[in-house]
C-alpha cells in the first residue's frame, strides 16, 4: 500500500498474470513496464506516488502510484531478488536483499551500492537507528563469513552483529520473516516457518 493509502500494488506467485494495481478503490488492473512474474514489490515510505519492484537482478521504480514502472538499476552479479525494504524515515531510501547480497540505495535509487557483509541476504527489515542522528538499523537473514544466521548492522554495512537466537526455535535462516521496530532501537520481530513469532532485544 502507498504512503498515503490511496494506491494498492499486488502480486502473487500464481493466479495473476503481472503486477496489479488499484488506485482509488478503482478495480485492479495490470501495472506496466514489469517483467512476467515480478513477485517482488515495496511502497516508499513517505512518498505516496514512489513503488519500488525486482525481478532477477532488475530493480525498477514507479513514480506514479504503481501504474507503470520503468527500469532503474541493475543489481549487480546477482541473479534473484529476495526482498526490498523502503527506509519508514527516509524517502526514496531502500535496501534490496539478493542471492549476492544487500544493496542499499538513497535519492529513489540514484545512488546504489553494494553493502559489505553479507553474501546472501533473504528477509530485511529496517528499524529505529542506534542514535538519532545515524543512519536506521539493517536487520538481515543472511550469511556472512558462510554462517546463516540473523544480524543488525548500524553503520550501513561496516560492523554486523550477530544476533543470539533461540536453538533450533527458529528454524531456516532463509525461511525467516522479519519486522524492525521503528521506534525502539534493537527490537525485532521474527517469524519463522511454523515455528511461531519470536521479539527480542539484540
């Protein structure tokens, strides 16, 4: 859903043939400008007109409220998009996770790079900065140094900490869904496959 809750942008691994968008209450009908089977949509955060979407390692924008898209970078050596994650205090931030790690981006994807750590990245989440003044904690379920597992970087990519998780509670790494508060520093939320949610300070 938009910032401003007046556009909503759909999609599915099966039963639409692309990515839907409603504008308005209007009935859904098919965004342009997206590769077939696109699965991999985000709102900005603060700009009710901004969608961002991935397919393969293709990222693309839309300015209008998800009506059409066009292509905005490409992600690198990267081969599939797991998910993107609009900054909820920043507009036209985001960060991308891919199967060769997360991509961090700022001015609507004018500027992009590669962030350090990672080698593989699937859920994200981004939260509450450890200092107002710092850029937003990054939660990642990833790999770094070939350990799966759960981190937070506060720094954009320069330190990772290794979050101390549950044994064996909360199941695959790649499987995990996360959610960072935007409000309370180091608080994160983690569905797991079956297992439950699981909230803890790290």
């Amino acid at each position: 859903m938009s910032a401003n809750g007046d556009s909503i942008v759909w999609t599915q691994a099966t039963g639409f043939p692309a990515v839907m968008v409603s504008k308005s209450g209007a009935v859904f009908s098919q965004a342009s400008g997206l590769p077939s089977g696109t699965v991999q949509v985000a709102s900005d955060k603060q700009n009710g007109t901004v969608f961002y979407a991935a397919s393969g390692n293709e990222l693309f924008i839309s300015v209008d409220g998800g009506e059409s898209f066009s292509q905005l970078a490409t992600l690198g050596s990267s081969s599939t998009a797991q998910q993107i994650a609009a900054s909820p205090f920043t507009a036209g931030e985001f960060f991308v996770s891919t199967d060769h790690g997360v991509w961090h981006a700022t001015e609507y994807g004018k500027q992009l790079v590669g962030l350090g750590g990672p080698t593989a990245a699937w859920s994200i989440a981004v939260g509450k900065g450890a200092t107002e003044s710092g850029p937003a904690s990054l939660y990642v379920a990833g790999t770094i140094d070939g350990t799966n597992s759960l981190y937070r970087t506060d720094d954009l990519g320069s330190t990772w900490a290794k979050l101390p998780t549950v044994a064996k509670a909360l199941g695959s790494v790649s499987g995990m869904v996360l959610a960072a508060d935007p409000n309370v520093y180091s608080q994160v939320f983690v569905g797991t496959n079956g297992r439950g949610i699981f909230v803890g300070h790290a």
